[in-house]
C-alpha cells in the first residue's frame, strides 16, 4: 500500500521587488539568476509544483454578472507572479518562501494554504 504524502500545497503571491523598467540588463540577469537558483533548490528538494509570472495587463470584473468595473492597475500591491509549492504545514511553507530573492528588492510574499475539494 502507497504511503500517503502529509505534504500540503501552498500558494506563494508575489508582490513589489524589482521593476525591470527600472533596472540595467546586468542588474536583471542578477535578479532573474537568483531567482532561478531559488526555484531550482526548491525544485531538487520537490518542493516546487509550478509557478508564473504574470503579463503587466489585466481587467477587474465585479458584480453579479461579471462586469469589467475598471482597468487593472499596476500598483506595489499588484500580484507579479505565483508558485505553487508543497509544504508539512504553513510554518514550512513560510520558512520555504523566507529564502525568496524578492525580499532583496523590498518586494513580499503572500504564503496561502489550498484547500482539497
């Protein structure tokens, strides 16, 4: 009989931290190694479901029927990217996202248990 994982999955949103606009190309090549580096430890360690950064554009919709209510706007509070990630418990899961290279540039991490359905 297969042993059951006790690892949950959690979300991982990612806020601020660098704006490409604002940085060199060496500056950049330096933060995306970082982070390549950083998800490759988690990969190795099978920690690391998935994650994307998200395109700049977006719309909010609200409402009963779904209604566009405004533009999406690009804000320090703004969602930049996300990874899915496999954790004992939400204490890992925030001690996994603590090593993140987005600290580096003042950005933050949201750390969100998935609940099973």
């Amino acid at each position: 009989m297969a042993k059951k994982s006790m690892s949950k999955e959690f979300m991982f949103l990612f806020r601020g931290g660098a704006d490409p606009a604002e940085l060199s190309r060496e500056e950049m090549q330096k933060v995306m190694s970082s982070w390549s580096t950083w998800m490759g430890q988690l990969k190795k360690r099978g920690q690391l479901k998935r994650g994307h950064p998200l395109d700049d554009g977006g719309k909010v919709l609200s409402g009963r029927k779904g209604q566009e209510v405004r533009p999406f706007a690009e804000t320090e509070e703004s969602v930049g990217g996300y990874l899915l990630v496999h954790a004992r418990n939400l204490s890992q899961a925030a001690k996994i996202a603590q090593g993140c290279p987005i600290f580096e540039r003042g950005g933050s991490v949201e750390v969100r248990p998935i609940v099973s359905m």
